[in-house]
C-alpha cells in the first residue's frame, strides 16, 4: 500500500473533486489516503486560481515539497485543479520535480496517469475537458455526518470580466438527472439528511433524463424532495441571471427547500455591474428578492461581493453598501478585486489604491456583520428545527445543530438524537452561534 497525501484550496467543488480523487485511489486497492504529507509517497495539490497570487502559492507549496522528494526521489508530486488546467506545461517547465499535471475533468484519469510514472520514470500531462467523464468513473460519496454535497453541472458560459472559472471548469455542462436522483437516494438510505448540489451557476441545469427530455433545475429540486430520507436540500451558487420565475415557484410548495439562498450579486451599482459583465442590474435582483419573498416571507439572502474593481467610484461604493442595506443580506463572503491573467477586467485600468480597496472591503464587512447580528437576534425566543451533527466542540457535554439559516446551535440533548432533526427554542445568540433548549 502506498500512502497519498492530498492539499485542496478553493471553493467546495475542490473539495468535492478531491474526495473524488480520493475514492477513485482508494477503489485501486493499492493506495490509502494520509493526513500527514511527511508520510506521503504520493503529494498531490489541488489547486485554485480565483483570486490572489495563485500561481505563487503553488510554486511555493511545490517549494516546500521538493525538500520531502530531495530527501526521497521515489515520491511523485501531481497538480490538479484550476491552476493546473490553466497553466499547463508551464509549472513542470517551472518545477522539473513535478511527474503528473491534471485538470479539473481529468482528475478520474491519476490512478492510470500515477501507474505511468511509476513505470515509465517519465512526467505526464493531461488537462484535456472531457466533461461529465470524471462523474463515470466516481463512487458514490462516503458518509460524511448526515449532509453530503453533490455536483449536479459544471462549467460556466458567463464570462463575467473578472472571472477565470469559464477558463478552469470549462462550459456549463449537466449531470443526466437520473444520475443525480440515484446518488442522491442512495445517500438518503446510508443515513444522509441533507443535500447541498453544487455547481457553477445550478439555477443553469439542464440535465437529460432517460427518455431524452430535459429535466430543469426547478423540476430536479422537486424531484429531490421526493426522494424519502431527504429533509433538507440547499445549492450553491446560483446566479441572478438564470433565476426564473419557475425556481421561485419551488420555494412556494417544497418545503424541503431551505428559506435561505445564496444569490451573488456582486456589487450594487449598475455602471459596476456592466463592466464586471454581469448582464443583470440592481432592479432586476431586486425584483427577484421581492418575488421569493412573496414565495417565502422567511427567506434570507446572502451574497458575494468585490470591492474595488477597476472604475468602481466612491460613490458606487456608497450605492453598494446602500444596496446591502436595502435587500438586508443576512451574511456576505465579500473581496478585494484581484485581477486574473486573461480575464478582460484584467486590462482594465486599476486606479484604486490598496489601502482604499481595505477600507471598503473594511466598511462592507463591517456593514454585513451587524446585519447578520441582526437577523441572528430575531432569532430569539424562535422555535428551530435543527439538524443535529454530533457533540459541540467547545462545549463537549452539549450537542450542536445547523439550522436552515446555516446557524450553529448547542444545546443540551441525548446521543441518540444525531443524525435527527429536533426542534428548539432559541435563547441566547451569538452573530454565528446560538444556544438553544430542546422542545
Ligand atoms: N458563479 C458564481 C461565482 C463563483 S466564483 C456567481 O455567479 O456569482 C466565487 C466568487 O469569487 C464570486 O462570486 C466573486 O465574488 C469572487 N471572485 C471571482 N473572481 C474574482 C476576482 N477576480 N477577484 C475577486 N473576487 C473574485
Ligand atoms: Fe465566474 Fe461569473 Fe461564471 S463569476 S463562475 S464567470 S457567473
């Protein structure tokens, strides 16, 4: 047996990728997966290139591994992932101790690509995009707690500005429904709880069935909640432009649909907006919001935000915050513009200072905090229905649970309540933390 060791950044269809790298090894028979990199005859790094210096930071993770392979040459090092499919033959040019590179569609090809190294002492590439390919050859997902992710599309045809995800992850490309519906029910019968789907832009989905029609993202979501087992289902990300009328009507009559979505919107002026191509403005988000909210008067929103993108005045920074106050996003995961090679925003002139680009990423942070406190504190005295996922780990003697708004609460309970969901009554909160009594 050889032990492989496997480093992920980036979003959580990364992380989804790496636990499909991990179980189509392990299926060999001849690997077993370690959490310690000293131990490893097998690095591998799955990396991401959405923002900051991605390429530096794998060269210098690369760095700090070449001191494991000086001191045994028989360990082979593969990349993967985004960087990986963007870079190409550039990184082995850079670090000649690399043997294998792999993209983000070829990553169910390393157990043959690692056999070839191993036999011909020669380094392999392959970042072709043979999309879906990768879904053939996984295993369905290991229990992990009672929630599970599952991809359902990849890919984005988009082309927001600033974005290489359309370079990376290649076209929108579904997952056939069926697939989907199989994994997901099997997952139900191994104890799984909730779903989170994952994909690029979900609301995008058009996966075939097995009749040869087309299964949209609303009749999927309904689909799922027919599924027995499966009381929860949440997705990520959606984007604005794709959001019809027919996915808000699902917030209406399945209830297994959580009351909080996750819908980015960027930045809240609409000169921003058209630069950063995002092809929908602040009105038309707007009118999404009020729709859902008549589905669903509970639901909560929360968004991705860059500040500082290139032309972004003071003054569309003030129609950003203004904007956050407006639809009251109840959490953001918000950043400092960062340009990516190859992107259009990237020739775009970047005007704003570093210490400017903190003090709006400062101020807007600062903005959504107090506002997730704020729902956070409607919350109290509130009846909950928590899905309960083991012991809290700062409390050790009470339980914890993740509400539908992504809350954590502890409280006091029996063992044989993990893995349920349980209703309680909110009585202390925190901005992210809230304990609770058992009802
Ligand atoms: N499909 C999603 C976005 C996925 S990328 C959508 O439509 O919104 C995840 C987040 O990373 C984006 O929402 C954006 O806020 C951020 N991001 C992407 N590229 C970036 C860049 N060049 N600089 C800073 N943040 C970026
Ligand atoms: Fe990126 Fe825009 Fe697609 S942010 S993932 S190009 S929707």
């Amino acid at each position: 047996m050889k032990n492989i060791y496997i480093k992920t950044w980036g979003c959580q269809m990364n992380e989804y990728d790496s636990s499909m790298i991990a179980r189509n090894l392990e299926k060999t028979g001849k690997y077993f997966i370690t959490t310690k990199s000293e131990q490893a005859d097998i690095l591998v790094l799955n990396t991401c290139s959405i923002r900051e210096k991605a390429q530096e930071k794998v060269f210098h993770q690369l760095g700090r591994w070449k001191k494991l392979k000086d001191t045994n040459p028989n360990i082979i090092i593969a990349v993967g992932g985004c960087v990986a499919t963007q870079e190409g033959e550039e990184i082995f040019k850079r670090s000649r101790y690399v043997d294998i590179i792999f993209g983000t569609q070829s990553l169910h090809k390393l157990p043959k690509m690692i056999n070839e190294v191993e036999k011909n002492k020669k380094f392999v590439i392959d970042i072709s995009f043979p999309q879906l390919d990768k879904f053939n050859y996984s295993l369905p997902i290991k229990n992990k707690g009672y929630t599970a992710s599952i991809s359902i599309m990849e890919g984005c045809n988009k082309y927001c500005s600033f974005c290489v995800v359309p370079y990376t992850r290649g076209k929108e490309i579904s997952r056939p429904s069926d697939d989907i519906l199989f994994e997901i029910s099997n997952l139900a019968e191994n104890g799984i709880r909730e779903i989170n789907l994952l994909g690029q832009n979900v609301n995008a989905y058009e996966g075939s069935t097995f009749n040869g029609k087309i299964c949209f993202f609303s009749e999927l979501l309904r689909l799922i909640s027919e599924i027995d087992g499966i009381e929860r289902i949440r997705f990520t990300t959606s984007n604005p432009l794709e959001f019809s009328d027919d996915i808000i009507e699902v917030y209406k009559d399945t209830p297994k649909l959580v009351s909080f979505l996750h819908l980015p919107v960027q930045s809240g002026s609409n000169k921003i907006l058209q630069l950063m191509k995002r092809s929908y403005t602040t009105e038309e988000y707007e009118k999404i919001i009020e729709k859902l909210v008549k589905a669903r008067p509970n639901i909560q929103i929360s968004s991705d935000f860059i500040v500082g993108f290139p032309g972004e005045s003071k003054e569309d920074f003030k129609q950003t915050i203004n904007f956050i106050k407006k639809i009251n996003f109840d959490m953001s995961y918000s950043f400092i513009y960062s340009s990516r090679p190859g992107t259009p925003a990237s020739e775009m002139k970047d005007e704003i200072s570093l210490q400017e680009k903190k003090e709006r990423l400062y101020t807007l942070q600062n903005c959504i905090n107090k506002q997730t406190m704020s729902w956070s504190r409607r919350m109290l005295g509130s009846k909950q229905c928590i899905l309960v996922e083991g012991q809290s780990k700062k409390y050790p003697m009470k339980l914890y649970g993740k509400t539908e708004n992504n809350r954590i609460v502890n409280f006091d309970g029996e063992s044989n309540m993990i893995g349920k969901f349980v209703k309680v009554k909110i009585n202390e909160v925190h901005t992210h933390i809230l304990n609770g009594i058992l009802l």
